[in-house]
C-alpha cells in the first residue's frame, strides 16, 4: 500500500479521516494525494435507500480552497513531507496536483491507480460524510477502501477481524488486506453461521492466511437472531480488535434494501476502521 488516495472535503470524520491514512502511510512509507471533492452536478441533500445514509450536498465554491489548507496544516503538523517533483519511487510524503475540486465520480477512476481509498464512514446528519464518495469508490475503483469512523484511532492493525462469508468479494478483500495481515500480532477469521455464500470455509481460509505467514484463527459464532453485521461489529469489541476486513455489498444491492444484510448494518454503525473491497 505504498500509494493512498484521500478525497478531501468539510466534514466532521475528515481529521480522523487524516490520522488514520497517516497511520497506514508510517506503516508502509506511502505517498499520499489529497484532492477537494464535491457533488456530482445536480445533486442535493437526500436519503439513500440503502443505507438510509446521506448521499450529497450543497456545494460551496469556496471548499477547495479550506479543503487543501485542512490538508497541508495536518501533514506539516505531522511531519510529513511534500513529494519532491515526479519521484518515482513512494516514501513517506504528500501531494496535492490539482488546484480545482472533482466530483465524486472522480474518485471511482483516479482510484484506479492507488493502492488504497481513505474516506470516513457515512452518517445521517448533514454534517457527517456523504455515501456517494464511498460507493464510487468501492463500485468504480476496484481498489480497496478504508472506511474511517469520526473518532481517530488510536491503534489500526494489531487486531484484526476478517469476516469470512465464503464468497469471491472477501476473497478479493482477504488479498487486498494481505500485507496489513502480516503485520498483525492477531488475526481472527470469524465465520456468522447462516451468513455463508457457497465456498471455502473459515477454516480453510484462516488455513490460507497461516500459509502466507499471517498469524491467523478460525472461530464461528451462532447468530441467535441477530443481523450478522450485528454479530460481527459484537465480536470485534468483544475481542478488542482495532480494524475490520470485509467485503461490500456480497447480496445485491436491491436484497440489502429490502431485508436488510451485514454491509448495510456495518456501514451505519461501525466504531473501529474497516477495510472494505467490492
């Protein structure tokens, strides 16, 4: 992950946003490009029926301007450097190219070509993020994204909880995560019973993550009820984990709409940073 993309704009998870893109770049020595985002032309403040999420908002002409300040302030604060020129090699430094803000389309196709989206979690008030960033990225980039909740962490990978569900989008997610799985000194693969997709089980998948030298345990927990992203978000606090690796959106997103699924329930309500892949 030696290059982030953060898709910079006024909202309250925007210094957590920064601290925890800072904490992945000190862990893999990245170069990351800050860029002002705003809503697609047309769009105004609404509710997305999905996630019952904020999904744009009123643009101010002005944003770019604060935007590229917020961005600069934090990374001198923190010690980062500005890239020198077109290095060619990533190190521990920061960029801003361009001058004028992008839509949020933007992000899906300047993502391509990062190892990593930062972005923070969605929320309902107008105040919080808005969704139509993170779905552009997750739908559009084929990249991974790391979905940051509006208190900054203190500590992202030590911990982790892989939610296995057997399917092919957290297999891509599980590869994404690979590197950041290395890293960690605790690796949970957590298997909700009745939340399963046709493939391999958590065993064979935490089977896997051992043999690419990720210090990895399989556990299935029974959901008694309950939502599995109910289960999941449980368990990660139960076991203290510091970031969530799983994939978006494995039910269409008309099934999610309709009776609800675990990409939905986390999205709304997630406290640690998840690292999310479509």
């Amino acid at each position: 992950m030696k290059t982030i993309l953060i898709p910079t704009e006024d909202h309250d998870a925007m210094p957590a946003v920064l601290e925890a893109a800072t904490m992945m770049a000190r862990m893999f020595d990245s170069y990351m490009e800050g860029f002002a985002v705003r809503p697609s032309a047309g769009t105004y403040v609404t509710v997305e029926p999905v996630s019952s999420l904020a999904i744009s908002g009123a643009y101010d002409g002005d944003a770019p301007r604060r935007a590229r300040s917020e961005f600069v302030e934090f990374m001198q604060r923190s010690g980062v450097g500005e890239a020198v020129g077109r290095q060619q090699t990533a190190s521990l430094s920061y960029g801003w190219p361009m001058a004028e803000a992008a839509d949020d389309i933007f992000i899906g196709s300047y993502g391509r070509v990062f190892d990593l989206i930062v972005l923070g979690r969605p929320g309902r008030a107008p105040e919080n993020p808005r969704m139509s960033p993170l779905e552009a990225a997750l739908f559009e980039s084929g990249k991974p994204v790391l979905i940051v909740p509006g208190q900054a962490p203190k500590i992202m990978g030590k911990n982790v909880l892989v939610a296995w569900n057997g399917s092919t989008e957290q297999a891509h997610t599980n590869s994404y995560a690979l590197d950041l799985l290395r890293r960690a000194e605790q690796v949970t693969v957590l298997t909700v019973e009745g939340s399963f997709t046709p493939g391999p089980t958590g065993e064979e998948a935490a089977r896997h993550l051992c043999r690419n030298g990720v210090k990895a345990r399989e556990l299935t927990v029974k959901p008694d009820g309950r939502n599995a992203g109910e289960v999941i978000l449980e368990q990660a606090a139960a076991l203290d984990c510091d970031l969530l690796v799983k994939s978006a959106y494995t039910q269409s997103r008309l099934r999610q709409m309709i009776f609800g699924g675990a990409t939905r329930h986390i999205l709304a309500n997630a406290s640690l940073p998840v690292l999310m892949a479509h």
